[in-house]
C-alpha cells in the first residue's frame, strides 16, 4: 500500500468501517432482491459477497480492503406457478438464490463490526484529549 504517511488508528478503523458498509450494501442489495422471481433460472438474482483482503504496512500495523465482490452459488429456486405473468413455457418461475436467515446473520455481524470500529475511534479520541488535558 503506497502512503506519504504511515497508518494510524483512525485510518486503520475508517478502512474497516468502510469495508464494513461495502459489506453492509451488499446484504441490503440481497435482501431487497430476496424473494423476486423471474422467468429463466439463468436471469434469477444470486446473492453477492464481498472478498476482503488484509492490507498490512508493517508487522502490528493492518487493515482490511475489499478485493471484490462475487456471486454466490446459492441456486435459485424453481417454483411452479402456471398463473404467473413471468412463468416460463412449463409455468415455472425462478426466484432468487438468497438465503435470508443468512443475510440477516450478516447484517447483525456486518453492523457489530462497524460499531466496534466506532468504538476504536471514540477510544482513541478520549486518550488524545487524555494526553492533551495532562499536557496543559
């Protein structure tokens, strides 16, 4: 990672909470789309993951970067419901491979995540004024 300056707490958090709400998005995006169908398994909503990597300056010195974001493998789900406007010539639909209960998972770890980041900051933040107070 080319910096002018090292890392510090606050770039190391920020990154992660970052990361945290790319991550946050994509279950919003999943859960949105949960439960929409659509006339061809091919055309079907899939779940999307993002793929986080370490980044590290220095040994003690890390933080996290999204490489990318994937489609998941979770199938879609063949329904058959001749009555449906986008059922295919069989009468089936397809609805989106997202798994809900897993994405509700994510969500609360996504969330707890970025909280303890919030957290990081404020203690650091404390400290400083800390140590400016003891410096007067």
């Amino acid at each position: 990672m080319s910096m002018d300056k090292p890392m510090n707490v606050f770039d190391i958090a920020g990154r992660a909470m970052s990361a945290q709400l790319v991550r946050l998005n994509a279950t919003a995006s999943n859960l949105a789309n949960a439960g929409s169908v659509t006339g061809s398994e091919d055309k079907a909503y899939r779940a999307i993951r993002p793929v986080f990597s370490t980044v590290v300056e220095k040994p003690g010195v890390a933080t996290v970067k999204v490489d990318n974001v994937v489609t998941s493998d979770t199938p879609a789900t063949k329904r058959h419901e001749p009555g449906h406007p986008l059922a295919d010539a069989n009468g089936d639909v397809w609805e989106a491979g997202v798994d809900t209960s897993a994405e509700l998972v994510e969500m609360v770890e996504s969330a707890r995540m970025y909280q303890n980041n919030v957290q990081v900051l404020q203690t650091a933040k404390s400290l400083i004024l800390e140590t400016i107070r003891l410096g007067k």
